[in-house]
C-alpha cells in the first residue's frame, strides 16, 4: 500500500493543532458576489483577448 505523505503529514499536523484558527467560507473564498464578478470578469478577459488577435 502506497501511503501519501504530504496528506498524511497534513493530517496529523490537523490533529495537533490545538488553537485552530478557522475562516470562514466567505473570508477563505469571498462573498457570491465578489466571485460571480470576478467570473465575468474573466469571460470579458478572455473576449477581449480573443478579439485583438482578430
């Protein structure tokens, strides 16, 4: 059996860690707002980027 360190050793730092600082989903990823902006924004990006090679 192939053990994974990485997520082993992350688990077990996971275990230890007794004070934990917790985020909440929105601090970690931002509010729905904030990501569907940025998704268009992207989208525009990429329409923009596409039209000057035209």
């Amino acid at each position: 059996m192939k053990i994974n360190w990485q997520a082993f050793l992350k688990g077990m730092g996971n275990i230890f860690n007794l004070f934990p600082s917790y985020k909440t989903y929105e601090e970690q990823f931002g509010t729905d707002e904030e990501r569907l902006a940025s998704d268009w924004k992207k989208v525009g990006d990429d329409f923009r980027n596409a039209m000057e090679k035209f």
